[in-house]
C-alpha cells in the first residue's frame, strides 16, 4: 500500500472500530463514514474500494 490519502483513510478506519467509533456489521453511508473518519468523499471512495478488495 502506498502513502496517499487512501492510506489515511485506511488506518482511521481500523482505528475506528478499535475505539469503539465503529462497529463490527454497522451500514453507514460513504459520506457518514467520511464524516466519522474525517475524510472528504473522494478519499473516503478510495479508502471504501481498499477496503473491499481486502474483503
């Protein structure tokens, strides 16, 4: 994985769900999760497509 905002995203994410920001099976919309992770919506599409590569 390279350095761009994606990455940034990516990480937040996870950190996230360690504190409890997130939870394990919760829908959110793209822009919510932005909003909870501090991302724009062009970041947080990035972040979104990381994430379901990895499954």
């Amino acid at each position: 994985m390279n350095g761009g905002i994606e990455n940034v995203g990516y990480n937040a994410f996870f950190e996230a769900l360690i504190e409890g920001r997130l939870q394990l099976g919760q829908t959110l919309k793209q822009e919510e999760l932005g909003a909870t992770l501090g991302l724009s919506l062009s970041p947080m599409r990035e972040t979104t497509t990381l994430l379901e590569a990895e499954g």
